[in-house]
C-alpha cells in the first residue's frame, strides 16, 4: 500500500485506532486522572492524600459521580488530540522510503506532531480544564466553551498553557521515540509485550516532564498571566522541590496504565484492520 500523499487510508486506521484505544483507556482509569488534575490545582481536601484516600474520601463526600465530572468532554478533547497526533506522525512517516526511518526519525517526526496537536488542541484543553474545574460554568460544552473565553477573555485566553504544552511535546517525543526502537529491538506481537514497552516509556517520558505538565494545568486556569519558568520558581521558592510533583502519583498509575492499555488496543486494531485489508486484497486478486 503505497502513500503518495499525507491523505491516506492507512493514516487514517492509525488515528483512529489510537481514538478509540485512548477512550476506552481513559473511561476506566479517568478517576485517577481527575484526582492527579484535582491535586496539581492544590485542592485543600485532597492536597495531602494518597490516591487511594482522595478516591475514598470523594466517593464519601461527593459521591461516585464526582470521580467522573468532565469525563465526556475529556474524552471528546483527548479523542481530537490523539486523532492529530497519530495522523500527522504516520501521514508523515508513510512518505518516508522505510529504509530510511530510525529512531532520529521518530524523534523528528513525534516533535512536528507535537507541535501540531498543541496549536490545534490548545482552545479545546483550555475549555475542558473550566469545564472539569468549576461546577458552574456560563458554558456547557467544548465549542461554546471556546466561544465564551474566546469572546469575553479575547482569543489569546484559548492558548493559555500554550507555552510549556509546547515544551511538554517532549512526553510524547520520548514515549514514543524509546517506545519504536524498543519495538524494533524487542519483537512483541502480544498484549502483555505492548502494554509493558508502553508502560517503561511513558514512565521515563512521564518522570522527565511531570513539573511541566503541573504548570500547563495551572496556566490554563489563571486569569493572570505567568510564564512557565516563572510559575515553576514561584512553586520551588514557596513549596520546594517536591511541590513540582503534586499529583505525581495519581499521574503516573493514570497515565502509565491508561497509555499502556490504550497503546495495545491501538496496536490491536491497526494490526486487525491490516490483517482485513490484506485479506480482502489477496481475495480480490485470486477472482
């Protein structure tokens, strides 16, 4: 299956394996996700709990529901941005002779997918950190979310957190950098082979970049500006080292588990899909 242009099937079935493999993953392992955001933001009821006692103490006070609030726009924004990171990361490498792709080229190719999925996505995370923030918001949705900050609070609000979400394209360069050579070295066609190189590079991708992650979510919900180094300094001056990693244990069973589960059903339903068209091409073929 040649690719002559950056429009092409097969890029498709990658977006939209990784879709549908980052919704299932992010429904069952979203209450650690909305604790870790939960923390980052310095919740006085959570702030100095393990994720198992934030779980417990929500499901007492607030209920099962409040473990799930933002979930379907969570999903909706993580949908989008995965869709634009796959497509353009394969779009690309499709028109790459194969000979010629390394894992420099991984790196290469996982920046300039970074770097779109920020620009494009960053309206829609903005808009779905008020969303799952506050209960009352004078919006209901992602679109009208954007409207609303983009016309009371001027279109640059909708890039808030633009900054170190740009320098945070480094997460899923190193994911998916140490993750493609680790499949070119280690052959794994199995679920536990791919949920465990995912997991070993989304730790080391994770561990490197949490301080900037934590940054990001604060970014997108203050209505003054700060830059990213300076809001880190401010943490470090007044918190020390460890208030770079508030959340970090939510954060790395969410999204260690979350990406590994979601990285083999992407596997799995790429390979399917493949499989199918294969076989339906040699059908055609022997007719």
């Amino acid at each position: 299956m040649k690719k002559t242009s950056l429009f092409n099937y097969e890029s498709l079935v990658h977006a939209t394996a990784a879709v549908a493999g980052s919704t299932f993953a992010l429904s069952t392992f979203y209450p650690l996700d909305l604790i870790k955001f939960r923390i980052q933001l310095q919740d006085k009821d959570l702030i100095d709990k393990s994720t198992l006692q934030a779980i417990l103490f929500i499901l007492k006070n607030e209920g099962i529901t409040a473990l799930y609030r933002g979930l379907r726009v969570t999903v909706t924004t993580m949908g989008v941005s995965n869709f634009v990171y796959f497509y353009t990361f394969h779009g690309i490498k499709g028109l790459i002779p194969p000979e010629r792709v390394s894992s420099r080229t991984d790196f290469l190719l996982s920046i300039a997918a970074g770097v779109a999925n920020v620009l494009l996505t960053n309206p829609l995370w903005v808009a779905n950190n008020r969303l799952k923030y506050k209960e009352e918001v004078p919006f209901t949705g992602l679109l009208d979310g954007m409207f609303h900050i983009g016309s009371t609070e001027g279109i640059s609000a909708l890039w808030k957190g633009a900054a170190p979400s740009l320098m945070l394209v480094s997460n899923p360069v190193i994911h998916f950098t140490v993750y493609e050579a680790l499949k070119r070295r280690v052959k794994v066609n199995s679920a536990i082979g791919f949920f465990l190189l995912s997991a070993v590079s989304k730790s080391i991708a994770t561990l490197i970049t949490y301080p900037l992650q934590l940054a990001q979510t604060r970014q997108r919900l203050m209505k003054k500006r700060l830059g990213t180094a300076a809001l880190l300094l401010t943490i470090l001056k007044n918190q020390g080292p460890k208030g770079l990693y508030q959340g970090m244990e939510s954060k790395m069973l969410q999204t260690v588990l979350s990406t590994a589960l979601m990285f083999v059903m992407y596997e799995k339903i790429v390979q399917f899909v493949f499989k199918l068209l294969l076989g339906t091409a040699k059908r055609k073929a022997m007719k």
